[in-house]
C-alpha cells in the first residue's frame, strides 16, 4: 500500500508573510492618517547663517594727491601752495584768506579751496603737471572752455559715501550720498573725461594750468590747481538758475550751489586716519555758527540723511549747525525756545563763534547793535538750501 507524501508544515507561509506584510503596513497607514502614531520627526540639524559681506571700505581709503605734489601736509613749505599776486602764503589757503573789492569797498572773499603750485615745467616754463582724481567716483561735470568761469576749465567728481547716508531712488533702491571734489584753472582737460565716466584714484583728469575768466587773467608763473572737497547745497539748484535766467548756466555745478571744506586738513585726517568716513570728518568740523530757518525741509537733508539728527522733520523751523564756508554740519527741528528766537522771521543767527567764522562773517552774516544778523548774500544762500 501506498503511503502519501506529508505536507510540509511550512507550505502556508506562502499566503501568510504576505499577509502579515499587508497588515502591518495598512495598520501603520491608518495610525498615520488619524494623527495616532506618529514617527520621531527627525532632529534638526543646526544650520549656521552665512556671514553678512563686509562693509566696502571708505572711498577715501585709497586717497591720493591731485598732483605730483607729495607734500601736502607740509602745506608752509616753499613750493608747495601757490599764493596770488599779493605774495602771502595765506592767500593759497582755504577760509577767509583773501581780501577783494565789493560795492567799492574791501572786504573778506573766502576762497571755497586751495591752490597747490606746479612742480613741473616745460622749456618755456609752462606748467605741465598731470591732475588725478583722489578718490574713486564718477565725473559729474565738465566746463571745457576756460573764459566761462572765475574756475576756468573744470572738472567735478563725485564719490559715493554711505556714511552719508542712503538716498532713495524713484524704482524703490538706494543709493549713497555722495561727496565732490573739484578740479580747476586745468590747462586741459584729458580725452574720454566727461559726464558719467568712472575714474579711480590716480587716473588723469587734466593738466594744471592758468585758465580763468578773471581780468587780469591768471599768469603762466602763477598757473596752480584750485582743489576743492565738500557737498553739494540743493539737486534742484539748476531749476532755480535757469528760471532766474542766469548765467553761466553750469547747473547744479555752479559755483554758487558747492559748499566746501579744509581741503588739506581732510587730507591730514585721513593722513592719520585712513578709515575715516566723510560723516565722521563733519562731525569733527568745529560749528561757526548756529541759525534757525523757517521753510520746508531741505533737499540738502533728504541727500544726506545721515546728518539730520533726532525725530522727522516736523513742518516747523529748522535748526542748522553750519561750518565757516556755510555748509550745513548737522539739521534738527528747533525746540520751542529756538523757535521763540526766530519769531516772525524768516532766519535767524542763534550763535556765532567768531574764532571760527573769522572774517567770513561779512559773507552772510553780519553784526548790528551787537546782533548778528544775515546778510543780502546770506538770505540768498537761505534761497537756495530751501529752494
């Protein structure tokens, strides 16, 4: 008799491990759906911000002379500044260092710059020193024909400074405030300098010479560099010169709108300082005069935001810190007492140091009965600012 084979007891794991697997897999599915059983998130793992980029270094860092003249912080040794005819060293320097007729009279001219002699010279005894930008920037104006201005031939750069603070733009960026320097009495002005173009410290932007509209004309002897550094007073100045019609029509790069400071004592800062910014070199400007002004608030704060200090601007008076040339140091709101000494007016003179203003207080301001008040020239700076 034939005895059947026994079945392995192992045959039905064929149809259970598979339906174990089922199982356990659709019991997990359901867990998960109802929010009962959750697995261990995972845990996080540490993720270190990136470093923020640092700061550009000041455009000033990298300052250079604006002429082969390398003894600039020697400024009283011979050869360095140029004087004008009167001979006095003084007279090559920035401040209240001049004197000039007005209304058939003398008085104090100040002299927004300073005037550095040649140190080279052809066979007929022509300057021919190279001009160089200071500072990195961008060529904002040129005046190519020498007979249009008491500058001459000139050119203006400007350079970007975010200690100044952030200017907002019209597509919702910002850009830096920026600073000037000038360029003046130059021979000629170098091929491919015009407006827009980018210049590094050191590139040529001309020759030193003698041009000029002043009569008696500027002799070859005496041809120099006038250099200037400071802030533009208003953006809008233009508008108001052409609606007043007049002449010479250089923009916002007249003469009458540039508010300059020490040129050589910027220069011996950064002398000492290397990183230091142009905010922090006006901070350092020792105030000549406090004034309190009544009008809206000035475009010279909304382009340098950094130098208004304290709440918005509020619709009342202004108070203004101004250096010995008229640039404004520092902007607040006038406190009530302030706003109690202006009264009715349109300006008011607060507080003059007269070691500081020097003879510069015949410019826009004057004395009467002890009271310092502004001048015709100063109520037309006043103009401008408020414009």
């Amino acid at each position: 008799m034939r005895v059947p084979a026994r079945k392995s007891p192992l045959r039905h794991l064929v149809w259970i491990v598979p339906l174990l697997a089922l199982d356990f897999f659709l019991f997990r599915w359901l867990a998960l759906r109802q929010g009962g059983c959750r697995l261990p998130s995972p845990a996080p793992v540490a993720v270190e911000a990136p470093e923020p980029p640092p700061p550009p270094p000041p455009v000033w860092q990298r300052l250079t002379a604006p002429t082969p003249q390398q003894n600039l912080l020697n400024p009283d040794e011979p050869g360095v500044l140029q004087p004008t005819g009167s001979g006095r060293l003084e007279s090559a320097k920035f401040g209240s260092t001049r004197t000039g007729l007005r209304g058939g009279r003398l008085v104090a001219v100040f002299h927004e710059g300073v005037d550095i002699a040649a140190t080279q010279r052809d066979r007929k005894g022509v300057a021919t020193d190279p001009v160089y930008a200071v500072a990195a920037g961008r060529v904002a104006f040129v005046n190519s024909v020498g007979g249009r201005s008491t500058y001459g031939k000139y050119v203006v750069v400007e350079h970007p400074d975010p200690s100044l603070g952030l200017v907002p733009k019209r597509d919702g960026s910002a850009e830096p405030a920026t600073a000037y320097t000038l360029y003046a009495h130059l021979a000629d002005v170098r091929f491919g300098i015009r407006p827009g173009h980018a210049v590094a410290p050191g590139d040529e932007i001309g020759t030193l010479g003698n041009t000029s509209s002043t009569q008696p004309p500027i002799p070859h002897s005496r041809s120099h560099l006038h250099w200037e550094v400071g802030l533009l007073l208003n953006a809008r100045y233009e508008v108001k010169h052409r609606a007043e019609k007049l002449s010479p029509d250089f923009g916002n790069y007249h003469g009458h709108n540039l508010f300059a400071i020490d040129p050589l004592d910027f220069h011996a800062a950064h002398a000492r300082d290397p990183g230091l910014t142009m905010a922090a070199y006006l901070a350092s400007v020792p105030p000549a005069c406090d004034v309190a002004l009544r009008g809206k608030f000035p475009d010279f704060f909304r382009r340098f935001p950094a130098l208004w200090h304290g709440a918005p601007h509020d619709g009342g008076p202004l108070f203004l810190k101004l250096s010995e040339s008229g640039l404004p140091l520092a902007g607040r709101n006038a406190t009530a007492a302030e706003t109690a000494r202006l009264g009715n007016r349109r300006q008011a003179v607060l507080r003059v140091d007269p070691a500081v203003l020097g003879r510069n207080g015949r410019r826009f301001f004057a004395q009467s009965g002890g009271d310092w008040q502004f001048t015709a020239e100063g109520r037309k700076w006043a103009d401008i600012l408020l414009y």
